[in-house]
C-alpha cells in the first residue's frame, strides 16, 4: 500500500479532527462544570491546562487539509466532512470525568504555585483556584452518586 496525496490529506483531516474534538470536549467540560458551581467563564477557563492553545494548531491542520482536499477531491466533499465534523461535536457527550483528573492537577499545581508568591495579587488568584479545587471534588462526588 502507498500513502499518495489524497490518503494523506484524508488521514491528516482525521488525525487533526480528533485532536480539535480532543480539545473542544475539554473546554466543554470545563465550561460546564465551571458554570454548574457558579463560576464565571473566565474563572472556568482557569481549569484548561497551559497546552490547550496547541488547539489552533490543530485547527489549522484541519483546515489545510481540508483544503486540501477540495482541490483534489471537490469542494462538497470537503464542505460534508466539515459539517460531519460539525454535526458530531454537537451530538457527543462530554466525558467530564475523563478531564476531571487532568483539571485537579492544573488548579493544584496553580494553587502551589499561588500560595508561594507573597503577593497581594496572588491571594486572590489562590482563592480562585482554592475554589475550583473543591468545586471540583463536589462535582465528583456528585457523578459518584449517580
């Protein structure tokens, strides 16, 4: 089997695809469980680890090769695979506890690092965290229980 142009641009779709919906389901369940405890955007995006922005990367290989695919195999096919992509993101569920574990060693790792700076921004930054920290513990033991 070779690997010509378009198998690569159909595996570079699929790999950069499932990196984005990667991604996306983490934000969702950042924001969801943020906005369940009563946090504010800002405050819930708090949880997202410092490597989420590799999400744009992502997004730019979907769309080049999205491209890519448009020029070798037509631009409807490229235009069904999008909203496919689409369609899905807005169907699959979110596995919050999947990221839950990944968001607990974010805040705490912050929440350290915001206790041992002595500065007056940094209590309430630690607060913050202090915060998301227990809200999530509730929002685990309230997946535990059902």
């Amino acid at each position: 089997m070779t690997l010509d142009s378009p198998t690569l641009l159909y595996l570079g779709f699929t790999v950069a695809a499932v990196a984005e919906l990667y991604f996306f389901m983490m934000q969702r369940s950042a924001l969801e469980i943020g906005r369940q405890s009563g946090f504010s955007l800002p405050e819930s995006r708090l949880m997202l680890p410092s490597w989420y922005p590799l999400l744009w990367l992502a997004k730019a290989c979907k769309l080049s090769a999205l491209l890519g695919i448009a020029m070798t195999s037509g631009w409807v096919l490229a235009i069904l695979l999008w909203a496919t992509l689409f369609v899905f993101q807005l169907v699959v569920p979110t596995p919050h506890r999947q990221f839950a574990r990944l968001f607990r060693r974010k805040i705490s790792g912050e929440l350290e690092d915001s206790i041992t700076v002595s500065a007056a921004d940094s209590s309430a930054r630690a607060e913050t965290y202090a915060r998301l920290y227990s809200a999530l513990a509730r929002f685990d033991a309230a997946d535990e229980a059902e």
